[in-house]
C-alpha cells in the first residue's frame, strides 16, 4: 500500500537516509570529508555534536557560495576547498590533519565521489593507522559517469 491509496487509521512506514554515522562511544575526535553531495549530511553531523566533541571537516565545493555555515555545540574545525580540476586536493588536505595526540580513538566519516572516498580512507588505514572499523566510506557517485554507466 502506498500513501496515495492510505485510508484514516492504516498504518504507513517511511523509509528514508540511513544513518551511517556510528562513531565509537566516547570518541572525542571526528573527521568528516566530503564535496557538495555530501553537505547535508555533513551539516546534520555537526550541527548534533554534544560539547566537548573536536571535529575536523573538510569539504570541497565548486566556489565560495556553496560554503555553508552550521550551529554547533562541538568543537570544528571547518577548511573549505575550491575544485580547481585537482583530483587530489581532498587528499592533500587530509594528509596535513594533525590528528590530536589526546584523542585516545579517532573516527572518519568520508563520503562523495569515489575516486576521493576510496583514496581518502585508503590513507587513513594504510598510513594513518585508522582501525577499518573507525573510517566509513561511501563513494556514491563517480566523475564522469551518469548513474546508468557503471
């Protein structure tokens, strides 16, 4: 049944975004990389971090008008990137995150074209030393393909 058809009393049930946003309890540190596709979910994350909580946020976006401001009780660091046709500068930002030495564990939230997503956790596993259960990724879309090409 459909809402379309729903009569007074049936029941409905909504299915919407999953949240894929689980950090470990007690992590008091968070990165959150992403583009212009991922801001919602990104400025949800932020806008419900309790005190107390750092976060580090880097997004890339086509210019300064797609920059985005978030209330928030936690601590963030935000650095907007600029697409200047660089396919690393995602990369290249995160590789220069000082991952606080009181952050007893860490965790990622990394989403957008997957080229980026891929590289980006692949660095934090392979070189940073993330534990794979503390970095999520999804790569949803790909540059230069329409959703109907794989």
């Amino acid at each position: 049944m459909g809402a379309a058809t729903a009569a007074m009393g049936d029941a409905l049930a909504l299915w919407g975004p999953v949240s894929a946003y689980q950090p470990a309890p007690g992590c008091r540190w968070q990165l959150l990389v992403g583009d212009e596709t991922a801001l919602p979910a990104i400025g949800a994350i932020v806008e419900a971090l309790p005190a107390g909580v750092r976060a580090e946020v880097i997004v890339e976006v086509s210019d300064a008008a797609d920059e985005q401001r978030w209330a928030t009780a936690g601590d963030v660091r935000v650095t907007w990137l600029h697409r200047d046709g660089s396919e690393d500068a995602v990369l290249a930002a995160v590789s220069s995150v000082d991952i606080p030495a009181d952050a007893p564990r860490c965790y990622a939230w990394i989403a957008g074209e997957q080229s980026m997503a891929r590289a980006v956790r692949a660095h934090l596993v392979q070189d940073r030393r993330f534990d794979r259960e503390d970095v999520y990724f999804s790569g949803y879309w790909r540059r230069g393909k329409s959703e109907n090409e794989d």
